[in-house]
C-alpha cells in the first residue's frame, strides 16, 4: 500500500521530470513531469537510453557516462547544464542521479531527477549581463574617479578615471586605506573617519575640499560616499565617486579677485570724485563770493556815475550843449547796460546756489 502511494505521489507530480533507469542507463519510468518537461509521452521514451537528453557536445565529451559512473562510486551525481526536449529545443536543467540498490547492495539501477531552471538560468544570466555593462561602464569612466571601500575603508576596487585623476595604478593602491588622499590638516581633524562615519548614519556624505594626488600635488574634489549594503541590510562596504573641480575653484577664485580689485578700484575712483567734488564746490563757492563781491562793489560806483551823469545831463551845473548832451545821454545807457550785466551775474549765482540744494535732493 505505501509503495503504491509513492509510486502515484511520483507519477502525479509535474514540476519534475522523476524516472528511473535500468543499470545500463535506459528508461524505465516516466512520470507527468517527465511528459510535460520532455515533452515525450512514456510509449515513445520508455526504453530509450537517457543520453538521448543530452547535447551534441555532451555525448562527444562522454558526460552521460560519467554521471552513471560517478553515482556508481559516490551514491549520486549531480549537475547543471543544457538538456534537449524531443522538439530540439534547449533547457538549463538541474539534475541528479542516485544509484539504487536492494537490501543485498546489488544495483537495480538509477533514479534520475530533473527540474528546469531555464528562468533562473536567463535571469542569472540577465543579472550577470547587466553586472558586466555597469562593471565596463564604471571601469572605463575616466572624468569619475569611482571606487570601492571595504567597511574599514581599504580600497578593494580601482577605475580607469581614479587611475586618472589620482596617478595611482590600481597594484599601487589596492588594498591601502582612502585616507592616503587627504591632506595633512584633514588627517589631524579626523575627516576621513568622519566622512564614513556620516555615510554609516546618513546613508552618504558629501564634500568639496583638497585632496592628494599620487605626486603630492593637490585637487579640489567633489567627494560623494555612499554606504554599500546587501538585501539583509548588512555593510558591505562603501562606493566613492571624486570629481576634479579644480578649474572650477581657479576659475571662482580668479573671479573673486577681479571682483575685489574691481570693488578697490570703485572705491578709489568714488573718494577721487568726492575729492573732485569738493574741490570744485569750493570753488563754486570762491566763484560765489567773488560775482557777489564784483556785484556790490560795481553797483556803488555805477550808481555813483549815472547819478553824476544824469545831473550834468539835466543841467544841474549848468546849460549843457546839444552834443555833450547826446554823449551823456550815450553814458547813461552804457551805464545802464553795465548796471544789468552786473545784475545777471548775480542772478545766476543765486540761481546755481538755488538748483544744488534740489540737485541733491533728487
């Protein structure tokens, strides 16, 4: 009764291909795996040997015969690798073989197992592509210095732009600790260990600062590290992306200097024109009191004149003839003439005097 159970839980089972072979290695059972794995149904298999599963290249090596040898030897062989459908086609096929023998050890033949790992194999094969694409990106990147840290900070891998931007070949530099490119000052500060340390808790730290270059010389770099971890969440290590920005920090520094000398130079030139300024008001105001001063002293003497004139004119000291007359009359509109510049010129002076103040303002 309980080897009949067996025998049906065996034959009902669909995920995979159960039979069992004869001691020279032909087919003797074929459960429904087998059928919907295979494809062959038991009349057209049953008897057949089971290299008839096998690639070309698998029966030149001889691999069929070394399966049953090893589990002849071991108790069971087991194996991956390409298996072939009745249509022809091809499977990734996880295999095992177990020698079977009765109570006395004699063997009665073999039981074989299959299951098809053809969706893991093109995953595994997918995932494997798409590590290789990024393993090439990353390598060949030569603006990006991008590397790997173990979790102590050692530099386990090296790229074509590290080997660029810091002259190190990567024999030269693997395996020793990423604080060799800091500087002096960082190394006292502790920044390196600060940096993984802020990766540890944040995820990634971030900076611009100096670094080392194999020869000494320093780079201004932007420095990202990220901390690696697998599906468990456990630290796997640290990523390291360096870009040089030193043109960049040159080309702000250059900036910040022609700002400051511009911003010297406007000082300079606003003291000379407050200077220029001062001067010319003062001498405004030299110019001021020098119109009013010829003002008040021309328009005493002018009035004195015309005065004087107009008398004489008029006959005040006596008959004046007809053409001295005329020359006076000809005195008085010259003085008369004289007296208005000398009131313009005033006039303008309070009018300048009158506009700066509103200049100001404005």
């Amino acid at each position: 009764m309980r080897s009949e159970r067996f025998r049906l839980l065996v034959a009902g089972m669909i995920d995979y291909a159960i039979f069992m072979l004869d001691p020279g290695g032909h087919i003797v059972t074929w459960n429904a795996g087998a059928q919907r794995l295979k494809g062959y149904q038991a009349d057209e298999i049953m008897g057949r040997h089971f290299s008839c599963f096998y690639p070309l290249e698998d029966l030149e090596s001889g691999k069929p015969a070394r399966e049953l040898e090893m589990a002849l030897t071991e108790g069971r062989s087991a194996d991956e690798g390409w298996r072939l459908r009745k249509d022809g086609t091809r499977f990734w096929a996880d295999v095992v073989i177990t020698a079977v023998r009765d109570e006395a050890g004699h063997l009665r033949g073999f039981s074989k197992v299959t299951r098809d790992l053809t969706q893991r194999k093109q995953a595994d094969e997918a995932l494997r592509a798409s590590e290789e694409r990024y393993r090439l990106l990353v390598a060949g990147m030569i603006d990006y210095a991008i590397f790997m840290l173990d979790p102590g900070g050692h530099i386990v891998t090296w790229n074509a732009g590290a080997q660029r931007l810091k002259g190190y070949q990567a024999h030269e530099i693997m395996g020793r600790h990423f604080s060799c490119f800091y500087a002096p000052e960082d190394l006292e500060g502790g920044k390196p260990a600060r940096e993984l340390e802020m990766a540890l808790t944040e995820g990634r730290s971030a900076d611009e600062g100096w670094r080392l270059r194999k020869d000494g010389t320093r780079f201004w770099a932007d420095v990202v590290i990220t901390a690696v971890r697998d599906e468990a969440g456990n630290l796997r290590g640290f990523s390291k992306v360096t870009r040089d920005l030193t043109q960049r920090k040159e080309a702000e520094e250059s900036i910040r200097r022609l700002n400051g000398d511009l911003e010297r130079r406007v000082r300079d030139r606003t003291t000379e024109l407050e200077r220029v300024n001062a001067q010319l008001k003062e001498l405004g105001q030299r110019k001021d009191d020098l119109v009013n001063n010829l003002s008040h002293e021309l328009r005493t003497p002018l009035t004195i004149i015309r005065e004087s004139i107009a008398q004489v004119s008029d006959g005040l000291f006596g008959e004046v003839p007809a053409d001295q007359k005329r020359h006076l009359d000809k005195s008085l509109v010259n003085v008369d003439d004289l007296a208005h510049i000398v009131n313009n010129l005033l006039d303008v002076s309070k009018l300048e005097n009158l506009e700066e103040p509103l200049l100001k303002k404005s």
